[in-house]
C-alpha cells in the first residue's frame, strides 16, 4: 500500500500571530539598520534565525527602545489595533527623511477582531510561515543593490499606525507621517500567519 504524504498544519491562535509578527519586526528591523549603515557593522552580532544568518544589535539603548516598541506592537496586534509599522531613516543634520520602509498590518478574511476575540483560529504550516518571512527578508537584503548609497550619518524613528481609540503610552508622542517628496516606491513581498497578513514596501528619495 503506497504510503501517503500528510501536510503539517499548525493552528494558529492571535497570541501566536502577534508574537511571529512582532519577532519578524524584530529581525526585520535589525536587517534595515545592519543594510543600510545606520549603526557600524561592530555593534552587531549574528543570529540564527529563518534559516538565514541575520544581524541584530549589541547596542543597549538600541535593543531597550525596539523592545518597547515590539512589546507595545504585539499588545495591539493582540486588541487589533495597529494597522501599520514604519521605519524612516534620516539625515542627522538636515533632519531629511531618505527612506521609508513600510510594513501594512491586515486580518486574513474572516479574521475581524470580534471573531478573534472569540478564539478563532488560523491554520498553517509553521515552516511555510517562516519560508515567507525568510523571503521578505532576503528582498530586505537585496535592497543594497539599487538603494542610494547613504553617505551621511544617519538616525532611525519608528512610527506606529494605530486606530484612533487606542490608548496610547505616556512616552509616546504624535509624528508627522514623514513622508518623501521626491521618492521612489518597490513594492517587496508579503507573508501571512493565516491571521495577519504584512505587506511590505520601502520609499526612497531620488535626486533631484
């Protein structure tokens, strides 16, 4: 009797969701800042993660303030109530935005947050899950080859879309979308929990 191949599929709850999201955040962004040049390549380390050898921080305060910002994201996530991250790098002097990458936050279809209130479930393979996420991060990587060099110092800010109702911490503050006047778009790949779905996109400014 032929043997026959079963697919794994691994429910997926919205707690579960939240957490691969805000941990791709964590890789996601730590692969920007490492990319670009933000930070110098010394004040990174490597880890293992997506089947990829991946740069993260060493640097303290760099670690503290995406911790708080991932933490704060997955609790939203969790209420629903975030709909967009958005890392922008600038020009320490001139305070220009050069680039913009944005990562949109939706439910899968049939996913409203009522129903995940009510503990509806996804169901999807956790490898296929990470496979989507390693490619999302290999077109991050990729970048490097048609992005303009950035040869100026440079800072990042996060920027979090949320509804309006949400509650917002103290030490957060209000920010202008920063946005680019003369920018171009690519468009990368996106993947999905089966409960939130990211699709990401990077802007950058084109010469004048």
């Amino acid at each position: 009797m032929a043997g026959t191949k079963q697919e794994t599929r691994n429910s997926i709850t919205l707690k579960g969701s939240a957490q691969l999201v805000s941990e791709f955040f964590y890789f996601g962004i730590n692969s920007i800042l490492y990319q670009r040049g933000v930070y110098p390549p010394d004040s990174f380390t490597y880890k293992q993660q997506y089947g990829l050898t991946l740069f993260v921080t060493t640097d303290e305060k760099v670690k503290e303030y995406l911790d708080n910002v991932l933490a704060q994201i997955k609790d939203w996530l969790e209420a629903g109530q975030v709909q967009r991250l958005v890392l922008v790098v600038t020009n320490v002097d001139t305070k220009e935005v050069l680039e913009r990458w944005s990562f949109n936050i939706q439910h899968e279809a049939g996913f409203d947050p009522q129903s995940l209130k009510e503990g509806k479930e996804g169901n999807k393979d956790l490898k296929i899950i990470q496979k989507e996420m390693r490619d999302v991060i290999r077109q991050i990587t990729a970048c490097v080859t048609f992005l303009p060099l950035l040869d100026c110092v440079c800072a990042f800010d996060l920027l979090v879309y949320t509804h309006t109702d949400v509650n917002v911490p103290e030490k957060w503050g209000e920010s202008a979308p920063c946005f680019i006047s003369n920018s171009q778009e690519v468009r990368l790949k996106s993947f999905s929990t089966s409960v939130h779905k990211v699709d990401a996109c990077v802007s950058y400014k084109i010469d004048d």
